[in-house]
C-alpha cells in the first residue's frame, strides 16, 4: 500500500476510489518489554465530533431569516486482552490506520 498524506488538497481519487486507508506514521506502544505467559487488557476510547451550520433565508417573501448550528458527537471504547505465549518476550503495540474521503 501506498502511504499518503489526508491533508486537504493533496491527493486526488480515481473514479470509484474515493476512499483509501492509510497508516499512522507510527506504532503506538502500549507495553513494554513483556515476558510471556502474560496477559495485557489494552482499552482505547475513542471521540469524534462535527459540526453543522445552516442559514436560510427567505429574502422574496419576507426579510426572515433563519439559521441553526447542530453538533454530534460519537464515543465509543474497546477493551482487548492481548495474551504474550511463554517463551516470548517483547512490546505490545499497534499501527492504527485512517480512512481518508472527499470532504473539505
């Protein structure tokens, strides 16, 4: 896979490809150095939030104007027991990835 940057303008889709994954540009280490048998719970929490605007006015029919805000927002958190066999020894980390489309 190609490694790409999500900043705004640059990169261009192909036709029926607006959306790609890409990874992080690093490992994200959780625990270090863990010597098996052993069991690590990794929990992430995650948040996303948006905004909305709108304004609608009716300039034909009367000087009204009308406009509103809405902002939504998704959290959710997962929790994994990653398990270390005996005999092995090392970091726990992850390489999270983002999914990148057409917006501003």
């Amino acid at each position: 896979m190609v490694k790409r940057s999500c900043d705004k303008g640059s990169w261009k889709a192909d036709p029926g490809k607006e959306e790609y994954p890409r990874p992080a540009d690093g490992p994200q280490i959780f625990f270090n150095m863990v010597a098996g048998p052993a069991g690590r719970q990794i929990s992430k929490a995650r948040s996303q939030s948006w905004t909305a605007s709108m304004n609608i006015g009716f300039a034909d029919v009367s000087s009204l104007g009308v406009a509103f805000e809405m902002t939504e927002t998704a959290e959710d958190t997962d929790t994994f027991t990653y398990k270390v066999p005996e005999g092995q020894t090392g970091d726990i980390a992850f390489t999270p990835f983002l999914l990148c489309t057409i917006g501003e």
